[in-house]
C-alpha cells in the first residue's frame, strides 16, 4: 500500500511473483472460474467496496491520511503469463493498475542509474545492470 499525500491516494497493490509459475493469466480474473479465488478484490466488486470503505475510515482516524481518500487498486505481477494484452484491457476498463514485468525493469532501470544510495533495492538493481556480477 503506498500514500500520495498532493493526490490524496492510496494505492493498493497485490503483489505476485508467479516466478516459477506459468503467471498472472487472463482467467484469473473470471469470478466463475476457482482460480479468481486469489483476486477477490479485482473481481467481487461488493468485497472491494467494503474493504475500501473501512481501509479509508481505519487511515483517516489513525491520521495517516487526509479524508476521503481516493483508493485505488493494483497488480504488481513479476510474470504474466499469454494473454498480457487483455489483462492490460480489462484493467484500463475496471480504472485497476498494472505494473507488469516491463514496468518492474524500467524502474529497475533507473535505479541503477541513480547516484549513491545505501538501499537494497538500489544496490542490487546496480550489480546486476550495471554488469558488475559478470
């Protein structure tokens, strides 16, 4: 979950790896289906709704945010299996973010790329592309 204090946002991101796995697929997100049971908040509509609602209040009176923030929803996804381009369709439609293995390197990119900084993320994304674990 991340905070964006000017746009009054929280963002919810849903993060999975599916590394070893065929990855996040297009069925996935078919509420008829048993797989869209690890979703439930991109699918059941009446869950999300809920679950932002509270998330809101709970932020609010804990002054971790101003009221009434806007809640949006994520996929962070390390491997997205065929079918990318309508994963990345519905999400347009349903207003959900999707940052995909593509998005993850570019990043990773510019990370590297930065100066000095004594941060995991930054160090690793350094060694590797910047060639340095040859």
């Amino acid at each position: 979950m991340g905070y964006n204090p000017p746009r009054t946002e929280v963002l919810i991101v849903e993060c999975k790896s599916f590394l070893d796995s065929g990855g996040v697929h297009i069925n996935d997100f078919d509420s008829d289906r048993k797989r869209s049971k690890r979703f439930k908040l991109f699918i059941e509509h009446k869950t999300r709704e809920v679950v932002f609602r509270r998330l809101a209040i709970q932020l609010t009176d804990l002054q971790l945010c101003q009221p009434r923030p806007l809640i949006n929803l994520a996929l962070a996804a390390g491997k997205i299996a065929k079918g990318q381009e309508e994963i990345t369709k519905l999400f347009d439609q349903k207003g959900f973010r999707l940052f995909d293995p593509n998005w993850m390197r570019e990043r990773l990119d510019e990370l590297s790329q930065t100066g000095y900084d004594n941060e995991i993320a930054s160090v690793v994304s350094k060694l590797i592309l910047r060639g340095q674990l040859d």
